[in-house]
C-alpha cells in the first residue's frame, strides 16, 4: 500500500495543475546563447541574479491535465493545485475529464493528509512520513519551489559550484548523500533539475518549459517529472492551462463517512 500512497504523494509533491479549455498563454522566449555575455565577478552576486528570477507569490491556484506513467501503465488526469506561500499544497486529481475523483491532499510544513477514493481510505501522517522515499533534507520549501520553477534556497549558497557552460548557468553540489544540479536557462529561469541519492537509490529529475509572465515573474506552464525509488519508476508531464496568482484559495478536506483513517 505504501507504494501506491507513495505515487500520489510524488504526484501532489512534484506536480501541480490543468484545464479543458485552453486559453492562450504568452510564451516568454528565451534568448540565443550568448557565449560572451558579461558575468559578475563574485559568485554572491551571480546567485542573488538568480534568485531575484523566482516568482513571488501569496496564493496559487493551477489547473489543467497530465499523462501519468506508473511502471509503465500510463493514464490521463486532471490536476487542480493550490497553494499558500509557506503555508499549504492542495492538491486533487480526477479522472474521465473531471467526473470522477481519485485522490485529494494537504501537505503543510508538519503534516500531510490523503484520501485515496478507491481504497476509501484516508492517510494522516507527520510530514516526515515522505523520507520513507525521499532523502531527508527535502522540505516543505522544497516542493513548493519544485512546483512553481523557483530556486531551492539550500542550494544557493556559496559552497555551491556555479559556472557558465555553453553560454547558461550550471548550478552543482553535494549535501551529505545528496548530489544536485540545477541548469538554468538564458532567462536565468530552471530548466533542468537533478536530485540524486546513490546510497538510497533514489533520483528525482524536474524539466521545466514554456515559461510565461505572471505577477511579474514568470511561471513554467510546462513541468516533467521522473522519479526512480529502487526499482519503482514515475514520470509525469504536466501542461498548466489555468493559472491564478494571490486569489482567494479554499482547501476543502472532509474524510467521508466509512472511510479508514490510517495513522
């Protein structure tokens, strides 16, 4: 069973968003690698350019629709997201275009809750419950910037290696058992992300695409996660046709009558 929650936590944890009807979204396109382009001498100022690119938000609110891929059994869903900065991750996936309702989370800083529909069932864990398959230093932070496109801020630091290759930014290091890598794309946006735990056996790789404008930053409205935990594989490609930046955000949760509680 655990495998199964493991699949919807990644889902909800690396992903986020869709819709059916597809309003026109501006494409914000990156720039030709300029392989001479000036650089700041220090590396501080080089990370705080990066970091000045993430998107500042209070609420989120993303929709839209994903080809999941589970060992090799692939399905479509739909995928409605939203989040409050620091805060909250809500997540619910449906299937059959939005008709019938497979799965809803929460994942706070300490906790997380999921309804699995068809085992009419309810998980209520602490959050450190996802180091059963993911390295320990992830953090609520780190999904959220995971889903949004945003810099991790553990990896921005001075230890870090950080040079230009072909004209973008590459961002590499290790912590602990923790080997990361981070490039970055000519608007200085991620464009691939790397998590790799050997020890564990465990990797993570994020790409990011189609960045578009949004409260004066830009937003990824295209995401693809791969996921690998032993022998158990992920993928996800999601395409955000929907999304609101600081709306008002509900998080509905009500545990069904007859639905198992699991502690």
């Amino acid at each position: 069973m655990k495998r199964n929650i493991l699949n919807s936590i990644i889902l909800a944890v690396a992903v986020t968003s869709l819709f059916s009807c597809r309003p026109k979204k501006e494409i914000v396109k990156a720039p030709a690698v300029t392989e001479n382009a000036p650089i700041a001498d220090k590396k501080s100022e080089n990370l705080a350019t990066l970091k000045s690119k993430d998107l500042d938000f209070n609420t989120l609110s993303l929709k839209g629709k994903a080809q999941l891929n589970v060992d090799g059994q692939e399905n479509g869903v739909t995928l409605n997201v939203r989040m409050k900065k620091n805060e909250t991750i809500w997540f619910n996936i449906t299937a059959l275009g939005g008709a019938l309702e497979v799965a809803r989370g929460i994942i706070t800083p300490d906790s997380l809750f999921l309804m699995n529909r068809q085992q009419r069932s309810v998980l209520k864990k602490p959050f450190s419950y996802i180091y059963d398959y993911t390295n320990k230093q992830v953090n609520f932070g780190w999904l959220q910037s995971i889903l949004t496109g945003n810099t991790i801020k553990e990896f921005m630091i001075e230890k870090s290696n950080l040079k230009q290759e072909n004209g973008v930014w590459m961002l590499t290091g290790t912590e602990q058992n923790l080997a990361y890598s981070v490039l970055f794309n000519t608007l200085l946006k991620s464009a691939e992300l790397n998590l790799n735990d050997a020890a564990e056996a465990q990797a993570l790789k994020v790409n990011y695409d189609k960045y578009t404008p949004l409260n004066n930053g830009l937003f990824p409205l295209d995401l693809k996660i791969n996921s690998a935990v032993n022998n158990k594989k992920i993928s996800i490609a999601v395409e955000f046709i929907k999304t609101d930046v600081n709306v008002p955000v509900e998080f509905p949760f009500t545990i069904p009558k007859g639905f198992d509680i699991i502690r």
